[in-house]
C-alpha cells in the first residue's frame, strides 16, 4: 500500500511504475506552499501505509519537507522514498533527512547542457523502479550522510535573520496583607507509585535518569530503583559496596539484576516510589510497564530511527497515556525534536519533551525533576471552606508603577 505527494508531471511517472499497485494515499499538484505541504505528511500519517513516495520539487521550502518528513517518522514507521533530481551526495538538506531514518533517495542528475531547465523533464521511472526494488537498509544512503556537519538545523532554512520583537509591559507590585495560617491538606496516590524508565537502545541514558529520578524521591520519600536483567548501576555504586546483598546509598534502596520473581516480590513490598528501570526490554515485562503510573523514554538526540521505532510500537498498541521523552542532545539539536511536533499534536499526543544535561554524577539534580515527577507528586491543597473564613479583609493597598 503506497502514499504519494509529488508534482503532476512525477507524479503521473510514479503512479506509471506503481501500476495496479493500491495508492491509499494521493496529493498532486505542482507547487505546495510550506504550511499545506507540512500539513500533507500529517494527513498521509493517519492513514497505514507501507511506503510514502515523496517529490521534494513539489515544495521550495526546505524547513517544511524536514519538519514534515520527521513529523511522519516520529508517528510512522514507513519506508519514504525521496524523489530528489540534481541533489548530489553532501547535500545538507538529503544529509539531515538520511539522519532521520530516509535512506531511499532517487536523485537523478539533471544535465546543465540541456537546453530546457525544467527539472521535470527528467525520466524517473528507472531510478524509481531501481530503487523499489532495494531493501529498506542504511547503506543505501551512506554516501548521502555528512558526518562532518553539525547538524544546524538554521543550515537549511531559507530567507534572512530572523527579527526579534522587543515587548515593554507595565510591572504592578501589590503589597499584600501579612499572610495568616492556613489549614494544608496533600493528596497523593495511594498506594505504591510505579514509574517506568525505559529506551531504545543501550546506552541511551536509561539507568542514569532513574537514578536521577530515584535519588531526588529517596530525600522526601521512602524509595527503590529496580533495574531488570541488568547490572549497570552498578557503575555508579562505591566499589567496596557493590557485592552487598542488599544496596542502599543515601537513603535509596536499590535492586539490580532482578528477575522477573524478585520483581513481582518488590512490587508487593511497601514503598511510596518504585522505579523501575526496564532498559531496552519493556515488552518482556509488559504487564509491569502497564502498571506504572508515569512513563519516561531517554533517547539519545541523534539516534531517530530507533527512538520514533519505539513510539510507533507504543501507538500501534493504542497507547493514550503521557509520555515524558529525556533527549541527551545539544540545545540545536533539542529544538529539532521539539520543533518537528506542534504544540496541538504535543498535547493530543501527550508527548513531554526534556533536555538531559550530559555529567557523570547521577545523584545531582539536574533541576527539572520535580517537574517530570509533578503529576504523581502529592499535591498541597488548601482547604475550601477554611480559606474562604480566614479569607482577609481588604484593606488599603499601594501600588507602585514600574515602565
């Protein structure tokens, strides 16, 4: 099953070579403007087919087709096929969508002493048909990728510097009344919180975030950290304590290569937070990933194809929880994965986005923890019916100005 969006002449050679094979998914027409043409990958990702044929001439935007494409990767896992004449190998737009996981590039080269410049002119149709018939495998793109760029998504981007709007407000500070008691009350979960840590690939940051994650709850709250089938932590446990039984460093509890028996037994023990550091084998023990109350993927910022891989395995299983995404990257390259989602796709997917510093010390906060751990955290809550008794009366107020 096939998808297309391409100009009316590439279009027509693409549906040619195709033949009678079933297209779900069709948008031709000559030129797209940048937002319609992100928009199209979006409608091309609701629906389930097996390969996206793409004609990048079809849009003069280079940001739109990376936004676009890496949009439909993070949703799907699809094979895409770039229909990309004249581009040659070091091209920094091909370079930065091979990097996303396209590693089919039709990219026939247009000869300069033709007299037409019309690029669609070109016969795609054997290069197409020789590119079908290759496997989906990286090393049909090696020669694409530029090891040596930095991965500047503004390398890309066309037009001017971008203007920066100055805004001025007007500042009002209000003295307040001294403030009086109030009766606090905290809800939180009963029971035992589970938090899931878990991702892709090894070496992804996975045991050091829950760690990180584990050290922070330990100072409130009674704590464990599980790590299954593995002895990573391990590396970052003195060594003179790393054959004891039971492990317990600064007030945290801490379980390595535990089975899935032991796992089951820690489970019934009684603790406020439990994390549970699954690595790369979620699925093997899925009803305990189930359980958990809060989710947290660490990925690394380049590695693209293995992480959107992962999240097309949790929506194919109609996942509708929120998700909290650690990325051990650069600031350029955080923006790219939170610049390739809008904000209405973030929040209909409920995906949250973290930036992981890169330091050896796992038991120092990294100062966003509360925020990931905040919606299983106890929440203060103030009394309703005592805050409005002891509300106090209003009195005489200055006000400063401040332009």
């Amino acid at each position: 099953m096939y998808g297309i969006i391409a100009s009316a002449e590439y279009g027509k050679q693409i549906k040619e070579v195709l033949q009678d094979q079933p297209i779900l998914f069709e948008r031709i027409h000559d030129s797209f403007d940048a937002e319609e043409f992100q928009q199209l990958f979006t409608s091309a990702a609701g629906i389930s087919i097996d390969l996206l044929i793409v004609d990048i001439t079809c849009c003069s935007d280079a940001t739109a087709l990376l936004k676009g494409v890496r949009r439909y990767r993070i949703t799907r896992s699809a094979r895409v096929i770039l229909i990309a004449p004249g581009r040659v190998p070091g091209d920094s737009l091909i370079s930065w969508l091979v990097a996303d996981g396209v590693y089919d590039i039709v990219a026939p080269a247009i000869d300069p002493e033709e007299d037409s410049d019309d690029e669609h002119d070109l016969d795609i149709r054997p290069y197409l048909q020789r590119q079908l018939a290759m496997k989906y495998h990286m090393g049909n793109a090696a020669r694409w990728r530029n090891l040596d760029d930095d991965l500047d998504f503004v390398s890309v981007k066309k037009g001017g510097q971008q203007k920066k709007s100055i805004k001025t407000k007007t500042v009002i500070k209000i003295e307040q009344a001294a403030p009086i008691e109030k009766i606090i009350y905290q809800d939180r979960i009963l029971g035992t919180v589970t938090i899931g840590v878990f991702g892709p690939v090894n070496r992804s940051g996975c045991t050091f975030s829950a760690m990180q994650l584990a050290s922070w709850l330990s100072k409130h709250y009674k704590t464990a950290l599980i790590e299954l089938d593995n002895n990573s932590l391990l590396e970052h446990v003195p060594e003179e304590q790393r054959y004891e039984k039971d492990l317990h460093i600064e007030g945290l509890s801490l379980f390595h290569s535990v089975k899935e028996k032991e796992l089951n037994e820690l489970l019934f023990q009684s603790w406020d937070y439990l994390i549970i550091d699954f690595g790369t084998k979620w699925q093997d023990y899925v009803s305990a990933f189930a359980r958990c109350q809060l989710h947290v993927l660490t990925a690394l910022g380049g590695d693209f194809k293995h992480t959107s891989a992962l999240t097309n395995e949790l929506f194919s299983r109609e996942w509708n929880r929120p998700l909290h995404i650690k990325l051990l990257c650069n600031e350029v390259g955080f923006k790219e994965w939170t610049d390739s989602l809008s904000r209405s796709e973030k929040r209909d997917m409920q995906l949250h986005f973290w930036r992981q510093e890169l330091h050896e010390n796992p038991f120092v906060d990294d100062g966003q923890t509360d925020a990931i751990l905040a919606s299983v955290l106890p929440q203060k809550k103030e009394s309703w019916w005592k805050s409005i008794l002891n509300k106090p009366k209003e009195g005489p107020k200055e006000t400063h100005v401040e332009n």
